[in-house]
C-alpha cells in the first residue's frame, strides 16, 4: 500500500495545534541514563514529527527511520539476515507470514496500557484479533475513482470496471492480491478465497476488466486522472484524496460489495535489543491525543477509538476513512495465503497474458 499524505497544512497545523506537548502517558523507558537509540522499519513519511519528536523528549532517546516500499521488500531484506530493527511496520498479511517464519516476538500487554484505546469493531476484522505479535497502526481502503464530467451514469460498484464506452481511460492496480480480491467481492466471494472455482471465476471478470484498460499502474493513475488523461482508477485512497485536491471532478467511493481494507500493523522482530523501547513506542502510539494528530498528519485511519474525538471534523466526517457500518462489514484486510498462494499467481499469470 503506498504512502502518501492528502490532508491540508491547514489540518495538520489544527491537529497540531490541538496536542500542545503531547506528554507521554507510557512511562519513560530511556530516561535517567545514556540516550538509548530505537531503530523503525517502516514506510516513507509514515510517522508525525509531532509524534516522533514527544516520543523521543520524553523517552530520552532518538527514533532512527529506516524505509521499505514493499512488503516483499521488507521481508526479503529480513530474510536476507538485516538486523537491528525494534520496530517493523508491515501490513498485516507481512506480520502474519512473519510470524510464521519465527521472525517477530510476542507482545507484552503489561507494557501496553494504551491496548484499551484500540478499536475493537476493527479487531472484529484484524488478522491478530488479540494483538498477540502486533498492533494495528493505519488502514485506508482500496476505490474506484471516476471523472463525474466524463463518466455518464456512474454505479457504486466493480462492475463500473465493465464499462466498454470508457476503453483506454481505465486503469487497474498492478496487484494480484488487489485486482483478483476486487473481483472476488464483486462475485460475493471472500477477498482472500483459496478456493480454486472462485479464483477460476474471479480470473475471468479480471481478463474482462482487463479488456478496456489502458494498463495496469501503481503510480500514476493518481495524476492521470487528476489531469483528464484517465476517467476511472483503481487505486489507494490516500493517492486519490490527495490527487483530488488538483481537480474537483474526481468522485472516490469504496465499491458496494466492499473491497480490501489494508492495516499496517506494528510489531517487535526477534533479536530487537531495545525491548522495553520498543514496547514504550507502541504504547505511545496508541495514545489518544497522539494517534490523532498522527494520523490527520498522515492522511490515514488509525483503528483508536479514544482518539476519534479528537479529530478534526473534516477528517472524521471522511466516508472513505470513516465508511457506514453497513458498507465496512463487507471490507477485509489481505491475508496471508501461506501455501496456498500459488493458487492466485497461477490465475494471475492467466489474467496478464490474456
């Protein structure tokens, strides 16, 4: 999932405004002796400095940042023997193949008072319902982005990836888990099925989406469509918020059958030396106050019920961030397929050699 801020100065300066001195609630593990070094694997521009500067004030430390832009990446590097990391950011399918590899440690809860504030509707979804190896940090859904100016008779739903008359202003996501999980909701499946006659089925609605695109792309669909070249995307929700900026004709929506909801999620490698750090970061995270200034800074939800309130009302009254109930019961976060993933990249190699 890629990053991007799409939230205004104007808001962020509110939500910072908002968080004076943000005083630690979790203790302070580095105070009283040398400064202590935490060391985070994470994404790009993926961490308030509001957020990183009180953290490290009040734990006597510093926050080093180190960045991935893939999960496969992150893990590869891991894989390859990277050490010195206390902090990973992965997405929840990473953590659980991570945790399946014996790569990240459990968590202790008696080190995570602020465990309290985290969303329980969410938890109902995550992947680690009892954040037994990590806790959940920022999710934004998967949408469809249309120009209103040149798409007649919009749906809320998949099926608008059939529409013959917008041939060659069409992009999908390059992603096997996006676009073959998109047509599993459209079909009423699971996003994450393994199930060899929804895949079969699924291939076949994305080889017929696959007949009016202009291409797949991971990148610049956002200015595309932003500048009139394409009249409806596939992509992230935070690129098209922040592309919507430059042309008031986009309209993002979360299709109808729901779509994939990714979490990214925090947690501890094996071998992290800094432990009760690392624990003290978390926790701070989680803080009410600090969760939302950091997440209106980043343009992203962080599943924390305490700190709803505290956000700015435009950010709150975000559909996408923030969709009904009714619409978010048909969201799921991508899981880890585990054996069963050469099941997919089979139906994939199908759908991008059609």
């Amino acid at each position: 999932m890629n990053r991007r801020h799409f939230i205004t100065a104007s808001s962020a300066a509110l939500a910072a405004a908002s968080l004076p001195s943000c005083k630690s609630k979790e203790g302070s593990a580095g105070s009283g002796g040398a400064k202590q070094t935490l060391t985070v694997f994470t994404w790009a521009d993926y961490l308030s400095e509001e957020a990183r500067s009180s953290f490290e004030k009040a734990n006597n430390c510093t926050v080093v940042i180190d960045t991935f832009d893939s999960n496969e990446a992150m893990l590869a590097k891991l894989e390859s023997g990277a050490s010195g990391y206390d902090i990973l950011v992965p997405s929840s399918y990473a953590v659980q193949a991570l945790k399946r590899k014996d790569m990240i440690q459990s968590l202790d809860h008696s080190k995570l008072p602020n465990l309290k504030n985290v969303d329980s509707d969410y938890l109902t979804k995550a992947l680690d319902a009892k954040m037994e190896f990590s806790v959940p940090y920022m999710l934004a859904p998967t949408c469809l982005c249309y120009l209103a100016s040149k798409v007649p008779n919009p749906d809320s739903s998949w099926a608008m990836l059939d529409r013959a008359d917008l041939k060659g202003r069409i992009t999908l996501l390059d992603d096997m888990r996006e676009v073959l999980g998109a047509a599993l909701k459209f079909l009423g499946h699971p996003l994450n099925s393994v199930d060899p006659a929804q895949l079969a089925a699924a291939r076949d609605i994305a080889i017929g989406w696959k007949k009016h695109i202009a291409k797949f792309e991971n990148e610049q669909y956002k200015t595309g469509i932003a500048s009139g070249e394409f009249y409806l995307v596939h992509g992230y929700a935070g690129d098209l918020i922040q592309a919507s900026e430059e042309n008031e004709d986009m309209r993002i929506f979360i299709p109808k059958e729901g779509t994939s909801f990714p979490c990214d999620d925090l947690c501890i490698p094996k071998g992290a030396k800094n432990l009760d750090l690392a624990h003290a970061f978390i926790n701070h995270l989680a803080d009410a106050e600090v969760a939302a200034e950091n997440m209106e800074w980043i343009g992203y939800r962080a599943p924390n019920s305490a700190a709803y309130p505290h956000l700015s009302e435009d950010f709150r009254g975000s559909e996408l961030l923030f969709p009904p109930a009714e619409l978010f019961a048909k969201c799921e976060p991508i899981g880890d397929l585990g054996d069963k993933l050469p099941l997919w990249t089979a139906e994939w190699d199908k759908v991008k050699t059609a």
